[in-house]
C-alpha cells in the first residue's frame, strides 16, 4: 500500500498545476455552474478515479519508459500519431503555461518582476530533470501533502466564515467566466485536459512499477484524491465567491483574507504546484524524442526549457483563455482510446 501510495500522491502532483492550485480553473471548470458544478465535481472524480487507475496500470504493463510505445499500442498507426502529437503539443505548451503562470505569481504576491519567476522556475526545473526518474517522483510526491493542507484549512475557514448563504451565493457564482457552456461537458472538459496533460508521467510512472496491481490502485488513489481536492476548492471558492470572483488567483486571494502570512505561505505552494506540474511535462517531452540519462537528453532538456522561457513572455492568462479548452477537446481522443485499453486489456500479452 505504501508504493501505491506514494504513485497516488505524485498522481495528484503532476495534475494539480498553476490553474487547480490558484483556483482559476475550479471557479470556471466548477464553481461558475453553482449548485450544478457539484455534479461536474461527482463525474470528474469519478473519472479521474478510473483514467488514472487505467494510465497507471498500463504503464506497468507494458513498462514503459516513454507515452510513444503506449500510444501506439492502444490506438494504433493513424489514430496513435493524432494522439503522439496531441501529447507533445499538450507538454510543450502546458510547460510554457506553467512557466508564465510563475511569474504572475511573483508579481501579484510579491511585485517582481514575472521575468525573475519565470527564470527561477525554468532554471529549478531543468536542475530537477538532471536526477533519475525515481528521485523526481519522490520531489513531486513530497510536496503534494502541502496542497493538500492548505486546501483544506481554506475550506474550512470559508464556509465557517460564509456571510451569505449558498442560495444567495448561486445567482453570483453563474455570473463568473465559464470555459464551456454546460456542466457536464465543462467535468469531460477538465478531465480530459488534466489527463493529457499527466498521461505522459503518469504511463512513466506505472513503467517504473512492476507490480500492475500496486501500479493501478496507486492510480485509482490518486485520481479520487484529486476529485476530493476539487471538491474541496469547488465549496471554499463558492462560499466566497462574492469577494474573490474577480480574482486571478481565487485560492490566493482566500489565503490573503485569512492573514497575509498565510498569503505568502499560499503564494509558494502554488509555486510548487506549478513547480511539479512543470517537472513532469519537461521530463516526458524530452523523453519523447531523447533517451533518458544520456547527454543530448541533458542538452534537449536545457533547450526545450529555455524555449518554453521564451514563449512564457505570452503571459499566463492569455495562454490559459485558448490553450486549455482546445487540449481538453483534443485529449478526448486519448481518453477514449484508454478506455478501449482497459476493455481489451492491451500491453497483457506483450509482457508475457
């Protein structure tokens, strides 16, 4: 249980991200639907709780040590290329995100400028990617728990503290952005893009455990604990969404009304979500075209990574508006074909 363990908490590392950790993606993927964002919650949970236990187990299967072979034994020629290339557009640009998303946080928490975020992410990163796979998912996995605590204490205090109730709260919360125009779609939406954009790690991850059992129940763990974290963000951005609506980092902005400690403590945990997330793509994106451990891999990694630094200077918020939506609707096709793996139990006879 403990190896399974420690899978489900770096499981929850690598999709947690800038967007879940600051809260901007729960307020318009959950919150913005009111009392039906509750049932978004239920059905992400319930298939992150599935796709992660499916990604995991997979990877251990076929022990993989990069999503190419794994794509292209679940979907086959064609439909395996779309796919390939739909992962490494997702963990290219989900990288450039994460690095932007960095500097807006030490902007609007500190007032640096977002070049010196960016830098120190980018260059952190890179120093990471240098250890072996093992030891990046014992970093991912460590810092996880830190999330965890603060969501749950800013839960707390949000709906102890509510001065109005969830009924007068519902009309304002419809008003917010949203990133689709249904409930049900925006839960599909935001699964599909978190699972694009930790399928790569997370089919590395499962490759690094031969046990398929432990690989998958670590899988299923982590995806569950991840819908229980939305839930939580989903109730705390809600029971003040009155006053931290407008907010570029609602969960921020929650910790700052509590004490401004708090805030700067906030500020470096979504920093290390961001840190994680970050990690995780630049690792599988090198991975994809460089063997792991050799020295052009090193000098892909500083490469990409400088890359993704330039095209950061995009800015985080005009990356987020038409990046996510466009790879949740794209990473339908690798959830589809996941589910398919698990029905034909693909990766089985190859590692007899």
């Amino acid at each position: 249980m403990k190896k399974s363990l420690k899978i489900a908490s770096a499981f929850i590392g690598i999709v947690v991200g800038a967007g879940f950790a600051s809260g901007q993606e729960i307020l318009q993927y959950f919150t913005s639907f009111g009392y039906w964002g509750f049932g978004a919650v239920l059905v992400a949970t319930a298939l992150f709780g599935y796709l992660g236990m499916v990604l995991t187990g997979l990877g251990s299967r076929m022990q993989t040590i990069s999503h190419e072979d794994a794509v292209y034994a679940i979907s086959g020629r064609v439909l395996g290329k779309i796919i390939d290339y739909t992962l490494i557009l997702t963990l290219f640009g989900i990288l450039v995100v994460m690095v932007a998303g960095a500097g807006s946080i030490f902007s609007q928490q500190f007032d640096l400028s977002p070049a010196f975020g960016r830098s120190i992410m980018i260059i952190l990163v890179i120093l990471t990617i240098m250890l072996n796979v093992k030891k990046v998912i014992t970093i991912i996995s460590s810092i996880t728990p830190f999330l965890v605590l603060m969501v749950v204490g800013i839960t707390a205090y949000s709906l102890m503290t509510m001065d109005s109730s969830f009924a007068e709260l519902e009309p304002v919360a419809r008003e917010q952005l949203s990133s689709t125009p249904h409930w049900l779609l925006s839960a599909i939406n935001y699964v599909s893009l978190a699972i694009a954009l930790g399928a790569s790690m997370s089919l590395v991850m499962g490759g690094a455990e031969k046990d398929e059992k432990i690989a998958a129940r670590g899988g299923l763990i982590g995806g569950l604990g991840f819908g229980f974290l939305i839930l939580l963000s989903y109730l705390a951005i809600f029971a003040k969404v009155d006053v931290v609506g407008s907010s570029d980092l609602p969960m921020l902005a929650l910790a700052d009304n509590i004490s401004p400690i708090l805030g700067v403590v906030m500020a470096i945990v979504i920093f290390a979500m961001i840190y994680n997330t970050a990690v995780s793509l630049l690792l599988s994106f090198s991975a994809r075209f460089v063997e792991m451990g050799t020295s052009r891999f090193r000098i892909f990694v500083i490469i990409s990574g400088a890359a993704a630094f330039l095209l950061s200077f995009l800015g985080f918020t005009a990356l987020v508006n038409w990046f996510y939506p466009v790879v949740g609707y794209l990473g339908l096709l690798l959830v589809g074909a996941l589910v398919v793996a698990d029905i034909r139990k693909t990766g089985k006879t190859a590692k007899k």
